[in-house]
C-alpha cells in the first residue's frame, strides 16, 4: 500500500482562535497568540491544525458570519500574519486548514449590502429572495438550525421581500443556484490554497444544495432545506477547484445524522476526502452503539486502508458546537476517565482523528454566569479560553491572556492548565501526547486493518494489523472493572503499550509476556496491547 497522505497519518487539531490564546491582551485569543504557542501543537504530535474563521466578521456568530471571505479580521490580526503562521507551521511539518463557510456570508458583506440595495440590482439573485405566503407569513416552513432563532426567514422592509438564513438573520444564506456565486466562492478557494493553505473544512456542507423550488418541509418525505441531491454536483465542482493545487485536503461539516448519508459525500474520490461524523458525535456512552457506528462505516466503505478513491474514516468526539466530552458524557463523575478513554479510541481507531482545542487536557465545559452569554445557541460553555498557566501564578487569565477574557474559563484552571499537566506523567496531556508519538510512529496505527471482535458485555475491542504487526485497543464502557473476554486469541501473549488508567497495577513493561485471557480492566480504563501468537 502507497504511504499514507498527511491527513489519514494523524490527528487534526481544531483551533477555536478566540479562545486559544491571546496574544494582545484585549481578552479574544488571535494569530499571535497562536503563533507563540505551536510548541504545544509539535508536543501533540498534530499533523494539522484547522482554524474555526478569522475572517473579518461582525461577530454574530461569533466569526461563522463572513463580511470579507479573503482577508483576516483585524482582532486577529493581519493577512501577513496568517501567512507567518501558515510558514511557521510548515517549518515543523503541520498543515494549515482553514475554515470555509460557503453557505452564507455576514449580512454586511459587500455582496449581501447589494443585493438588498434593490430588486434590481445586479446582485440581488446572489441571495435567496421571495415574496411572502398569501398570509402574509415566511414563503415557507423552514426554520433556522438555532432554536431561539426561529423561522429561517427574516423579511427586509427596504426591498419588501423576505430572506433566507439557515443560521442567524446577520447569515444570509448565498443562493448557490445562481453560477455567479459559484464561481465567486470557487475563487475564494482558489485565493487561500494558492496562498499556500493545505487544506478547508467546509461548514454546514449539507446546506449548500436546498429544494430550489422551495417547498415546505412539513409532510414530505425528505427535508427540503438541506441535503438535496444536486449537493453531490456542486461539491465535485469544488473538488476539481481543490485539485487544482497538489496534496490538499477538504473535510466538510456534513450534519446529518445518517452514515448513509454522510458516506454519500466521501464516495468516489471526486468528493471530500474526510467528513466530521456527527452520528459518532451523537452516540451514548455505550460499547455496542460505538461497535454499529463502525462496523456500519467499514460496511459502507469497503474496509480498505486505500489512500486513493475509497472513502477513508474521520472520527471526532467534540467541537466547538457541542458540550465537552468530560462534561457529556460524566454521567456521575466518570467524565474525566472517559475523556482519557476516548483519546485512546481516536488514536487506535483506523481513521483520522479530530482534536477539539482542550480535548488533550480532559477539559469539562465551564459554567457561564446568565449575564456573561454571548451565544445564541448557548455553546458558550465549550468555548471557554484555555488555560495554560496556574491562575495562582498568572493571573486570572491563566495564561490565556493578561486582559479580561471574553469568557469565563474553566472552574478548575489551576489543576487542569497546561503547565501543570505537563508537568505530571499521569495527567491527560500526558496520556495524550504519548498516544499521539505512539501513532506517529505506527503504520499499523496509521492505515493498518481493522477488525472489531467480541470482547464482553460492555466492551469495545478492535484489531489493528499491518505487516505481521497485530495491536488489539480495548475500552471498558461500564463503570465497574472487567476481564477482557477476546475468545478468539485465548493463548495469545501480549504487551501493554498504554492504557489510560495511571492507577493500573501491572507496569506497561513492554517485555512481559502473559496469557491474553487474564487481561483486567478498570472501570472506563482503555488499553493498546501488542499481542504475539494467535
Ligand atoms: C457550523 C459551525 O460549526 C457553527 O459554529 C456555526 O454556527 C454554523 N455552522 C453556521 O456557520
């Protein structure tokens, strides 16, 4: 097999600008920030970092509102500073994805202040435009992705026609049925990959291709305001930009909560080369669910560690819209166990991982006083700064920045921060970081074949093997210890490589050779064993 590309070798890294670091000390993180911190990234073994927005934005949602699509928003810096960052980066051998959200634009991008200028201006039809229903309601019954939003319409009293926003009203939706936008957001890739970016995630994938007759969704068999077929043509029109430029890489946002579905978008070389798998995302703290999700995702794909046109797994946990892993899935205290116990799944599992900022450090979200909100969907939470200093030490801005943080972070900063973590063997960024070289290292890790096997109730276990090397990963889902009941490889000799429970009695000495059979596992512990003979 042809030697991985760079984004099946490691993890992503998702950068959330505003909280990462603050280089300035107005409290928002920026590229400064980010360019004094890269030593952490080289630390986590990262093979690329992908950057939520920086570009000039009104902030309504918080960067996910584009006013310029080809320029950097001055809180974070300057155009010439991206480019620094993208060379040093390159300098230690870590890509650069940035964020691409071609559904929408700011309501005060150029293009939008236009097409609401008149019915008659030449960019009117750039935007999804109508007249009302005959009540003198929205034209139809889609609704905004947010809740608190409500219907996706917002009428504008100037041109005396409603407007369509699948997000906020500040995030008019681009009419992608018009070639002209097309073509103007094929440029816009074109502008960041031939400067020298790596790669895009693409936001809300899903949305870019809608029902141009637009119907309503009620009583119809499929939504109308997503997904619709015509999205597969579209995004093929934005490969063929993407392969213009040699060994780049596009991961689209593709929220449907159907593996069917989303591997429809990763299928046939000519589409996305990773997809965020929001199915994974959503699953309970459960070893079967996890088992279906990717047994169904192997099925769906053929299995095959191909770098080519097969559709090559992505497998994430977090992100900046969803409540962190060690608070979701604590249930009781176990949050800060399971998070360790989900980086080995990441890492083990064939598939690209995707990091959220604060992931390697188990971080849980932070409590959000009423009156420091600032989302409209209420992911302030997992948005909270990191901290990388003690607050005993540097202040209450841990190190994050000297100047008031634009939210609060974390209750337990003077434990959790980076400095101290560091410093202690057992801790998660530890735990993380050795995983990370772990795989670095391992092309068996890396693109070896995959097999989940029965290991007992409430156990996920899976076989990684290349070229005579054979790993087995294993998590104890249940909140009490188990035996690791793998039947197929009763007499097999193994090797702990790593487990995530600091406490573990037997010592991960790589030499020792015991009977697979007598393998125990801790409450929520998840191991990586070499295993020798059958
Ligand atoms: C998905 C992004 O991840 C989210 O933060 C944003 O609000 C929406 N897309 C709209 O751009």
């Amino acid at each position: 097999m042809a030697a991985p590309a760079w984004w099946q070798r490691g993890a992503v890294y998702q950068i959330y600008p505003r909280s990462f670091a603050d280089g300035d000390g107005d409290g928002v993180g920026d590229l400064a920030g980010i360019r004094g911190h890269l030593d952490h990234l080289s630390d986590l073994h990262v093979e690329a970092v992908w950057l939520s927005p920086v570009f000039p934005s009104p902030m309504a949602d918080f960067g996910y509102d584009v006013a310029d699509f080809c320029d950097i928003d001055p809180l974070f810096g300057t155009l010439e500073d991206l480019d620094r960052l993208v060379q040093d980066c390159h300098d230690r051998g870590i890509k650069v994805v940035l964020d691409w959200v071609p559904n929408h634009t700011s309501d005060q991008h150029p293009w939008f202040r236009a097409s609401r200028s008149s019915r008659d201006d030449p960019r009117r039809n750039w935007y999804v435009w109508r007249d009302g229903a005959p009540d003198g309601g929205p034209p139809n019954d889609w609704r905004s992705e947010f809740a608190a939003v409500g219907p996706a319409w917002t009428f504008d009293d100037g041109s005396g026609q409603w407007y369509l926003h699948s997000y906020t009203p500040q995030q008019p939706d681009l009419n992608w049925e018009e070639p002209a936008v097309e073509a103007a957001m094929h440029d816009v890739v074109r502008f960041w990959l031939g400067r020298g970016v790596d790669g895009l995630r693409i936001d809300a994938l899903q949305r870019l291709a809608k029902d141009p007759l637009l119907r309503s969704n009620a009583g119809a068999a499929r939504r109308h305001d997503q997904d619709w077929p015509t999205a597969h043509e579209r995004l093929r029109g934005i490969r063929r930009v993407v392969d213009e430029f040699p060994d780049r890489m596009i991961v689209g946002e593709v929220y449907l909560l159907d593996l069917d579905r989303v591997v429809g978008y990763l299928a046939g070389g000519d589409q996305l080369h990773l997809a965020h798998n929001f199915v994974f995302l959503h699953l309970p703290w459960d070893a079967d669910a996890f088992r279906s999700v990717i047994d169904r995702f192997e099925a769906l794909t053929g299995g095959e560690a191909l770098t080519g046109g097969e559709a090559w797994p992505a497998w994430f946990l977090g992100n900046h819209d969803h409540s962190r892993i060690a608070t979701r899935y604590d249930d009781g205290g176990h949050g800060p166990a399971r998070a360790r116990a989900v980086a080995l799944m990441l890492t083990a599992l064939r598939g690209t991982p995707f990091v959220y900022q604060g992931d390697e450090l188990g971080l849980p979200d932070a409590v959000i006083p009423p009156d420091r909100v600032v989302d409209v969907d209420g992911r302030d939470p997992e948005r909270a700064p990191i901290p990388w200093e003690p607050p005993s030490v540097a202040g209450p801005g841990a190190g994050f920045t000297t100047g008031e943080p634009w939210l609060p972070l974390v209750a337990d900063a003077e434990r959790l921060c980076v400095r101290r973590q560091a410093a202690d063997p057992d801790s998660t960024l530890s735990l993380v970081r050795r995983l990370a070289e772990l795989r670095a290292r391992s092309r068996t890790l890396q693109t070896g074949r995959q097999e989940t096997v029965d290991a007992g109730p409430g156990v996920l276990a899976w076989w990684r093997e290349h070229d005579g090397e054979r790993l087995l990963a294993a998590v104890n889902f249940a909140p009490g210890p188990t035996g690791l009941a793998v039947l197929s490889a009763p007499a097999a000799r193994w090797e702990l490589l790593v487990s995530t429970d600091p406490g573990r009695a037997d010592p991960p000495d790589h030499g020792a050779q015991r009977d697979l059979g007598r393998v125990r596992l801790g409450p929520s512990e998840a191991v990586l064993l070499r295993v020798h003979g059958d």
